[in-house]
C-alpha cells in the first residue's frame, strides 16, 4: 500500500487540476492520495469522480493556516464536513484574507518598480479558489522578473523580503476544535519545515494533542533525517500517529515528487477511525472516505 497523504491541486497553488492529479498518482503507483489543497474543499468533487473511475483511494483533506504563538503554521484536516457552518465560516474569512492581500503584495512589488496588476495575478489564479503567493510569483515569472517561485519567495515574498504582507489566519488551538466538531481528524504539516520550531517541542505538541491534534507529518521533505528521527520519537511519546507526504504542487515545487515520503497504512487507519468516531460525536457526515 502506498499512500501520499498531502497534495495540492489548481483549486489552490498546485499546477494540476484534481483530475489530473488523481490521474499522476494512479500512474505514481499510489493506492491513496489526499487532496489538500490550501483552505478548501472546491477540488473535492472533481477528484473523487476520478479516483472512482481510476481506482484509487481519495482521502478529502484540506491543508488549512493557522498561527500559533505568533507563527503560521499549516494544519492538515482529513474527512471533516465543510459544510459545517463554523469551519465554511473560518474558511471564507482566510479565503477573504487572500484575496485583502494580493493587491497590497502587487501595490508593494510596484513600489519597487515591478509593474505587477491585479489581473496579471488572476491570470495565474484563473482555476484557484484559494489565491496566493505562489500565483504572484507564477505572475513575476511571467512578466520575467524571476525564473522561477523559489527566486520569487527569496528575492520577495517570504517574511522579511520586500513584497511580504502579513494575512488572516485563525488561532490553530481553535481550528483543531472546528475539525474535530466537524467530524475531522487533523494532522499538524511539516512542524518543523522552514519556520523556527520553538512552539513545537514536546510541551508544545501535547498542548495540541491535548485540543484534539491526532498526528504530525514527519515524513517531509522540508525536514532532514535528523529532524525526522526526533520527531517520530515525539510523536511515539505523546502517542500521536505518524505520516509522510510529498506535498505535491504539480511544477510548482520541485522536488517534491508524488509518493516520495508514504504513510504507513496502520497510521492512516488510525487516522480514520479518529475521524470516524469525531464523526459519530458531532453528528456531522463525514465524506466519503478512502
Ligand atoms: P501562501 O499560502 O500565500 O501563504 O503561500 C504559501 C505557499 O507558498 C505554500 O504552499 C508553499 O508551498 C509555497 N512556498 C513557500 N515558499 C516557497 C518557495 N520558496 N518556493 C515555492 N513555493 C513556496
Ligand atoms: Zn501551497
Ligand atoms: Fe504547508
Ligand atoms: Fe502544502
């Protein structure tokens, strides 16, 4: 069984449409694939009528920002109902975050003498419900202002570079209470990838465990053999499941291949009969599940 649990479609910042990400994993040789693409569920729909005609296994997940203690970090939330009326809400107002964001990020780009528009953003974003910063940077590369993403992040986009502006995001210890109470299960993504991980050494993590976060994603390339030791020796200790993904973008990030960090099957069995039982409890259905 091999299982890819974090995956982004052209519903957010991936390059693909759910289709054809559906269609790359059946050929990856991927038993299960989880879309999640950044503070949606609009791909949903599209990937589950693929993987049913190709059969293989969608688990319906959605990559959602948060921030805790002052940092944004990114949770992954598996089979909770987005129709729940409290995380549709939580979910608009980031939406809405994105799109306050993207004029103020071109305004600033201008003021370096870039002649970025709106429009030549929305170009990027034409197929995306959830707009950001990789569509500004997929807008530079266009204009041939950078060569690719990763020079646009580094020379612009990411904290401390000119075009950085700041945006929405919900308190993380209250998004792992909407997930559970919308009949989810969530994972905490790459916890240690490029941001400082002060908040997620152990008295952090059982914090969060404690509001309800049921795993952490080890197996990622933003973290070295090192990293991923000691976090898999955290997650045993505090007894949250373990799980690896690619974290796929399409050609939007290199190296991060489909099916190139897996999850084991026991693990993402725990992860559904959590989602399960967070299922019963609230009343909310869960969709369909792999
Ligand atoms: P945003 O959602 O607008 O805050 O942008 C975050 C997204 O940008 C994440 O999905 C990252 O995968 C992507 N990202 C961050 N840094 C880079 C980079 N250096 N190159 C390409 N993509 C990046
Ligand atoms: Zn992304
Ligand atoms: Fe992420
Ligand atoms: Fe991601």
């Amino acid at each position: 069984m091999r299982i890819d649990l974090h995956t982004h479609s052209a519903r957010s910042d991936g390059t693909c449409t759910p289709r054809e990400l559906v269609t790359l994993a059946a050929g990856a040789g991927l038993d299960v694939v989880a879309l999640t693409d950044h503070d949606t569920a609009a791909g949903w729909a599209e990937a589950g009528a693929a993987a049913d005609e190709l059969g293989v296994g969608l688990v319906r997940g959605m990559e959602i920002s948060c921030l805790h203690e002052g940092r944004g970090v990114h949770l992954l939330a598996y089979l909770p109902d987005p129709t729940y009326p409290p995380l549709d809400e939580a979910l608009t107002a980031i939406l809405e975050g994105r799109d306050r964001r993207m004029p103020r990020v071109c305004a600033a780009l201008r003021e370096l003498g870039i002649p970025i528009r709106e429009a030549d953003v929305e170009r990027q974003s034409a197929s995306a419900t959830s707009t950001g910063r990789p569509h500004i940077a997929d807008a530079l590369v266009a204009m041939g202002v950078v060569a690719d993403r990763d020079e646009a992040f580094e020379r612009y986009l990411k904290p401390g570079r000119p075009g950085y502006v700041p945006r929405y995001a919900p308190p993380v210890t209250e998004m792992l209470g909407l997930v559970r109470a919308a009949g989810g299960v969530a994972v905490l993504a790459h916890p240690w990838g490029r941001t400082d991980t002060a908040a997620f050494l152990g008295p952090g993590l059982a914090a969060l465990r404690d509001l309800g976060l049921a795993g952490l994603e080890v197996d990622h390339e933003d973290h070295d053999p090192a990293q991923r030791r000691a976090l898999r020796g955290l997650a045993a200790e505090l007894d949250l499941a373990v799980t690896g993904s690619s974290d796929f973008h399409g050609a939007g990030k290199v190296g991060h291949d489909l099916g190139c960090n897996t999850t084991a099957p026991d693990q993402l069995a725990r992860l559904l009969d959590l989602a399960a039982a967070a299922s019963r409890a609230s009343g909310r259905p869960t969709p369909p599940p792999p």
